[in-house]
C-alpha cells in the first residue's frame, strides 16, 4: 500500500471524518487519505477495517477518540492493536511515543498568535514529527514561516472552504489540505 506522501501526489485532498455519518461520503471520495476525528473504543477497529478495505490511508486524531485515555497506553493500543497508517496529535509527549513506537506521526498545531507560532516552531524542533497540521489552514503566509523554519511537511486544516483555498495552501508550500467539506473532497473533478 502506497505511504502517506505517495497518495498526498495523487490527491493533496485527505478527508477529515468529524461524523460517522459522512464515512462512507469519505470512503466514496476520491481523497487517498482519511483523518479520523471521532470515534470510540468500540467501533474504531470497524472503522479502521472499512477505510483500509477501500485501499485508503487511516490516521486517526487520538486526542478525539472516545473511551481511550489520552496517555501512553492508549495512544500504544492504537497503534498495535488498530494498525492505522498514522498518529495524529496536539500532545509533544504522544508525538514522540508514536516516533517511538514506529507510527507515522502528524503533529496538529494550532496557531492563534505570534506566541502560538513560536512555541510551535520551537515544539516541531523538539519533537520532529512526520508531517505538521496547521490550523486554522487559510494562512498561507504562517505555511511558508513555519516550513522555511523547521523543513517539515505541512498540511493545512480548519476553515477550508473552497477550491481556492486548497490552492492557495499548496501555493504556500502546504503539501496537503484537510477538510471535513466534502465539497472539497472532490475539488480536481
């Protein structure tokens, strides 16, 4: 199965799934990737089961998981009792146990002011995640400061509404967008 940059080449799109509801909308859609931003102790292996029986790529948000605690052992669980193809995480601690424990590992950072953005620099230095989720993602100029200062893919996330928002991310150096729009899901069609 291809990895995670592999399928961002065919489709920069990754769905983020914040309702069971719309799985199957995302599983349909042309998006490669899945960011999983819900679900519980009980149907996370379904869930998990479904979107790689559709040969897409699972990453699930382990912060917005129901039932698990969002220390080390949970965080272990997922990783060798789910088997997603990544980690996703605003945690430093869970970012290095996933790097750690062998995941591939997407550090969520939220970006709200000039001291956010520095203690994120500074975290991403620390921690050197796989990839960084930048959020909100309708800042292009925070995209190019935060990769030209820490050389780390970034993807954007949070108020993407439009084609053209996924465009200009990509222009700003973003390698990816995610959105929970499905109207965004299907933007190069």
């Amino acid at each position: 199965m291809a990895n995670f940059f592999e399928k961002i080449e065919i489709n920069p799109v990754i769905a983020a799934v914040n309702d069971l509801e719309r799985l199957d909308e995302a599983l349909d859609s042309p998006c490669e990737n899945i960011f999983l931003l819900t679900g519980n102790i009980f149907n996370l292996k379904e869930i998990a089961y479904r979107v790689k029986s559709k040969n897409k790529g699972l990453y699930i948000q382990v912060d917005l998981i129901d039932g698990f605690s969002k220390d080390t052992w949970g965080l272990e669980y997922i990783i060798k009792n789910i088997y997603p193809h990544g980690i996703i995480t605003t945690k430093s601690n869970l970012v290095r146990m996933s790097n750690d424990l062998g995941a591939f590992t997407i550090q969520r950072l939220f970006v709200l002011d000039s001291t956010s953005l520095k203690k994120g620099i500074e975290s991403i230095h620390n921690i050197r995640p796989h990839a960084v989720e930048i959020l909100p993602g309708i800042m292009p100029k925070i995209v190019k400061i935060i990769y030209e200062k820490t050389k780390i893919p970034i993807i954007t996330g949070g108020l993407i509404m439009d084609k053209e928002d996924v465009i200009q991310s990509l222009n700003a150096g973003a390698i990816a967008v995610s959105t929970s729009n499905k109207n965004v899901w299907n933007w190069n069609t």
